[in-house]
C-alpha cells in the first residue's frame, strides 16, 4: 500500500446541534452530536473533530458540556476547536475529554498562543486550523480569514502555515471557504502548497461530495481526510469510503470497519 490515511468526521456545532452550512453559512440541523459521534466511532472513524462554529464570533468559550457528552461515547482522537483563545480555555476543553484541541483566530491574532499551549499541554495535543480564501493578490494565491471565515486578514496563507510549522505544530487544518460545503471537492492546490511548505500533517477540509475526492486529497498529501455533509447526511459511508481508498491502493485501517487486519 501507499499513502496512509485516516478518516475524520467533523461535528459543526451550533447551539448545542450538529449543523452544516454551505461556505460557512446556510446552516442546515444535522442531528444530536452524542448521536452522530457514538455512530462515526462505532462505523470506522479514525478520529473526530467537533467545531463550535459560532464561538469566537459571539465571543465565548466553546461549550463544555456538550465536550463532555461527546467524550463520554467517543474512542477516537478527539479534537475539538471553536472559541479556544488562550491556556485557560484550551485546558477546560482537554479536561473535559477532549484529546486535542484546535485553534485558529486566537492562534492569527496572538501566535505567541500556539508556543504557550505546547509548552503547557504538548504539541501532540493542538491543531491550528487555517480558513483560507482564493485571493489573487497574495504570493500563494490564498489569504488567511479568521472569526469563522467571516474576516479577511491580508496575510498570506502558506507563509502563516510555515510559521506555524515553526512552533512544532504536529498537524496544520486548512479549510477553504470555497470549497465548504459545496460538495465539489477539496481545494487540491492548497492541500499541495501548504504540504510543500511545511513538516506538520495536513489534514485536508471543505468541499468533499464524492469517493474520488477522497482519493484525489491523498494524492495531494493530505494524511487526515475530514469532511462533514457527505457523512452527516449519508451520503457517504465511512465504511465503504475506507474500501474505496483501500481498493485504490490508499492504506487506511480496516480492522475498525470489520475487515482485514
């Protein structure tokens, strides 16, 4: 086998819900988070991500009970972002079962953050997530955006992941605001340029619809394939995801979805 995977659900949270928006807006309920975590866990997932979507726009922490409840039934990693803007908040959410956690305007408006929680907590437990946006004017052709994709901040957004890779950041989250939701496929380039440029794993998100982007993600260098609605709304399975993959000659772990070793 070649290219090894893993496959990462993403609970987009909003009041408590699972939700799912089209590029981070258009909200749409998709179900009870313990629910849909207890299913993705006992289906295959590798590991699960849950987003507090609203959190840093409304200013708050992201909601710790609702952590809690969805550590109770999770054997995943489980990594959980949204509101997490300093130490204080990101060992609330660790302590409340989350095995990481991860950041991304908090991280852009003070990266100091990102050394302060790796040396508090470990690097293997933060992720700093990117929310890029197609902007012709930028040197890699992609701009950071933050507050949920809704602030465009003029920075570039390879040169920010490389600077994040500079403070041992095991695993870097793009999402392009493009693709999210959208169903039309993952932003390969960006999945290229920031694999390029950096050390960390790059887990690619937004925009998966169908099996062969999966496929199409990997080869680009993604080792963590996250995606929301297609899973969500089943669409796609995460079992018959892992044979395609499987059958395509991606290495991914069988054994949690019954089959092979």
């Amino acid at each position: 086998m070649g290219k090894s995977v893993k496959i990462m659900p993403c609970l987009d949270m909003q009041n408590g819900r699972v939700v799912k928006g089209v590029h981070f807006v258009d909200i749409k309920d998709a179900g009870d988070p313990v629910e849909c975590a207890r299913a993705y866990c006992e289906s295959g997932a590798d590991e699960l991500g849950m987003l507090d979507i609203t959190a840093t726009v409304e200013g708050r922490m992201t909601m710790i009970e609702v952590v809690k409840r969805v550590a109770k039934v999770t054997t995943v990693p489980f990594t959980v972002g949204g509101g997490i803007s300093d130490v204080k908040s990101a060992g609330l959410v660790l302590e409340a079962g989350a095995n990481k956690v991860s950041v991304s305007s908090a991280a852009f408006r003070r990266p100091e953050v990102i050394s302060e929680m790796i040396k508090r907590f470990g690097p293997e437990k933060i992720t700093v997530a990117i929310d890029v946006d197609k902007n012709p004017q930028m040197p890699s052709g992609y701009e950071v955006y933050i507050d949920g994709g809704r602030t465009a901040t003029g920075a570039d957004a390879v040169e920010w992941a490389k600077r994040v890779d500079g403070y041992g950041v095991p695993v870097i989250l793009p999402t392009s605001k493009a693709g999210d939701g959208v169903r039309t496929g993952y932003d390969l380039p960006v999945i290229r340029l920031i694999k390029g440029a950096v050390s960390a794993e790059v887990v690619a998100s937004g925009g998966a619809g169908e099996l062969n982007h999966f496929y199409e993600a990997a080869e680009a260098g993604a080792t963590i394939l996250l995606a929301a609605s297609v899973f969500h709304f089943g669409i796609i399975g995460i079992k018959e995801l892992k044979e395609y993959l499987h059958s395509r000659g991606i290495s991914v772990k069988l054994n949690n979805i019954g089959i092979g070793k």
